[in-house]
C-alpha cells in the first residue's frame, strides 16, 4: 500500500467517521465515505483501551496487511477508517480476514 493512500489527518478521520456510513463486525469496524478523486484511501485507529503502544502498532500492522492482502475487494470510489475493537488480539489472523471480507462485501 502507498504512503499516498493513507489517511493522517485528524479532522479527515473526524470527517470521515462523523458524515461516513459505520459496518460493524465483531472485530473490525469500518467506517466509509465517498473519495472525491475516485481512488481508495485507508485509515486505522485502534484504542488505548487494547494496550501499550507495542501492541496497538502490532495490531496495526495486522490491519494493513489484511487490507493488502484483500486490496482487490475494496471500491475506488471511497475513503476507509478501520477500527478494531478492545480485546482484538484474543482472535486470530483469520477470523480478522474473514470479518473484513464480509464487511467489504456489504459496503455499497
């Protein structure tokens, strides 16, 4: 994934969360929002609540490689926040990636 799709901003990520649509999963949620220049942009957030900064890089890195391994499912025209929720890590890779595919799958 390029470093020029990726989301920093915090008022993009409070744009995107406040007037986006929400998919909830058990382990991920995605928030989306239409792309004004039709490609695809990615933004991951995970809480203080799932621990230290070790763990929360850990996780995302997880959450990259899951959206670089499922980058074809993923619509052009929309910017992506993907969230993990507190206690994540006590599930393993692929129940993630199976959460993500059918997450992906439902967004419009």
């Amino acid at each position: 994934m390029k470093n020029n799709y990726i989301i920093k901003k915090h008022e993009e990520f409070n744009n995107i969360i406040q007037n986006g649509k929400r998919l909830k999963g058990n382990i991920v949620t995605i928030y989306y929002h239409p792309s004004e220049d039709n490609k695809k942009y990615f933004g991951f957030a995970v809480g203080k609540k799932n621990g230290n900064a070790v763990t929360r890089n850990f996780i995302k890195r997880r959450l990259r490689m899951l959206v670089s391994t499922n980058q074809n499912l993923f619509s052009n025209k929309y910017k992506y926040i993907i969230m993990v929720g507190k206690g994540a890590l006590n599930y393993p890779y692929n129940i993630w990636n199976q959460d993500l595919v059918q997450l992906i799958g439902k967004v419009e």
